[in-house]
C-alpha cells in the first residue's frame, strides 16, 4: 500500500480548540481500504476478526503499548456524491479497557487541507467497556468539499472494534454534531444586558 499523507483533528484533552496533526501512516496491506495512522500510530495495531455478534468479519483497533497519543484505522475518498448535501456517517463500535477515550469521527476537507466540518465524538467519548452500539455524526458538506475523512480513533490504551461504517444524505432538519467552532458560535451578540439566565 503506497504511504499516504493525511491530516486528522483530534487530541485526547482538547474539546474546544481544535489542532491539526499532521502524521504519516503506517504501511499495512491487510485490510483493503483501510490505514493506521495517528500521531502516535507504532503504538498500535489494526486487524480483522471475526465476530459472531456482528455476523461477520469485524475491523479493530487495539494499543500494543503505552501511548500519550492516538491511533486511528481510516480511509478518505473525493465525496462526489455528497457535495451541497448533509451527511450522516453511521457506525458500530465496541470496546474494550479503553482508558482515556475512544469514538468514530468524520472530517470534511476543502482547499489545502483546511476543515470545513468535523467531530470526532470527543464530547460523547466511548470509555472502558462497551457493546455493540450504533454511534452517529451528521455534517454538512460545502460545494468546495475536495475529500472526506472518515474511521475509528483510540487515545491511550485499550481495544476498540468498528463494523459497518456508513454514509448516507439525510435531510436539512438532522441535527449537526459538527464541533469546529462556526457551528458552535453565534450569529448574534447573545444576553448583553445579563438579564438572561436561563
């Protein structure tokens, strides 16, 4: 598999201000469409397993040693298809022993590699021991999306297991998840008189 270079917001105590690592991943053949990268991506491991749960082959991510950093499994493709459009990626996800905090995530990229929409989960954080679950983000994509970024991200330690990503337009009422800040800020002066405590 040719080395691919890719950029991914994340940070295991980072919620608000966003920071984008940049990282080389990691040659792995074994699984068709898939990479490990991360900014600490030697200390850890992608793979398939089956799993009878899900029926089926499952993809996982798991540490092989301490890390202050993340791994991810991913992919990216050019969203073609999705341009103008909201998109909701679904998932599930298992886990195991995850110490610090785990989750799906979603980046949309336009021009030289600049976010224009992302979540990574990190406010709902999948944590220690959990089942099968489906989990959700819903982004919009601007006309000047170049690419998706898309996969599966464990800060710290543990195993995580991710089946059956999808993609899928939903309508303009889905609620977003998108955590980059033109989502989060107002488009108006908000409570000046502090008369507001609601």
């Amino acid at each position: 598999m040719k080395k691919l270079k890719n950029y991914l917001m994340a940070g295991a105590s980072i919620l608000t201000v966003l920071t984008i690592f940049a990282f080389k991943p990691i040659d792995f053949d074994d699984i068709k469409g898939w990479f490990l990268a991360g900014d600490d991506p030697k200390s850890y491991q992608i793979g398939v397993v089956k799993d009878q749960e899900r029926n089926g082959n499952v993809g996982y991510i798991k540490s092989v040693k301490e890390s202050k950093g993340f791994g991810t499994v991913m992919q990216s493709f050019i969203p073609s298809d999705y341009l103008g459009k909201r998109v909701r990626l679904t998932g599930y996800i298992k886990s195991k022993d995850v110490k610090e905090w785990a989750g799906m995530w979603f980046r949309i990229d336009g021009e030289d590699k600049n976010a224009l929409g992302f979540d990574n989960m990190q406010k709902r954080a999948i944590k220690g021991n959990t089942d099968w679950k489906k989990y959700e983000i819903v982004l919009d994509a601007p006309q000047n999306s170049k690419a998706f970024a898309f996969g599966v991200l464990l800060a710290g330690t543990g195993e995580v297991w991710l089946d059956d990503l999808k993609f899928e337009v939903v309508d303009k009422n889905v609620p977003l998840t998108d955590i980059t800040l033109k989502n989060s800020s107002p488009s108006k002066p908000q409570n000046s008189s502090f008369e507001d405590q609601n």
